[in-house]
C-alpha cells in the first residue's frame, strides 16, 4: 500500500473492531483490579462451607435412597421384614459422626471478621 493512500473498509469489519477493543480494554480494567485477600478469604471460605454442607445433605438424601430401595428389594424378593432397613437409625448414627465436623467447618468458616484472630 502506498503512502497517503487509505484503505476502505466494510461498516460490518469497523464494528467488528470497535468490540474488540471494548471487550479488551474491559478485560483489561478488570485485570488491573487490586487484589484483595480478605476478598479472596471471603470466596474461599463460601465456596469450602458449601461442599461441605451439600455433601452432607447429599450423604443422607443418599441415605434414605438407598434404604428405600434396599428394603423394596428384600420385600420383592425375601419377604423377611426383619431384614429392612431403617433410614432414622442411619442418619442417626451418620449425624452423630459426620455432624459435627460439619458443624465445626460452617461455624469457622462463616465466623465473621471482627471474630477472626480472637
């Protein structure tokens, strides 16, 4: 291309161009945003709390599955009733285990500021 002249260019290509660069210089913005750890903290803390708690309720949702159908097995095929299962004394026994780890994790971990360090 020779000097002075300008190349035309299609309305649809300057759109284009003119989104990239707003997309870029938004990117940008965002990557020269301050790091801040007790943001960070904060995030972390939400995110452990949370596998915690739905893998616990999912554990017993799991719990009360599986004995329901363990016990329409044994009715189908055995039909001895004293081989059921009772979900209650299952979730009993993984309340008393897993509950308290549980408990302990929510409570640290949602424990607000002006608590941490005391």
């Amino acid at each position: 291309m020779a000097k002075g002249r300008v190349r035309k260019t299609d309305p649809a290509t300057l759109t284009h161009l003119f989104d990239d660069l707003v997309t870029t210089r938004q990117r940008l913005a965002e990557k020269d945003r301050k790091y801040n750890p007790g943001e960070h903290k904060d995030k972390t803390r939400s995110k452990i709390s949370l596998i915690f708690v739905c893998s616990y309720v999912g554990l017993i949702a799991l719990v009360f599955i599986v004995s329901l159908i363990y016990n329409q097995i044994i009715i189908l095929n055995d039909k001895q009733l004293n081989l059921l299962l009772e979900p209650k004394d299952i979730v009993l026994v993984i309340t008393s285990a897993i509950g308290t780890s549980v408990g302990f994790v929510v409570g640290y971990y949602f424990k607000g500021e002006e608590n941490i360090g005391a």
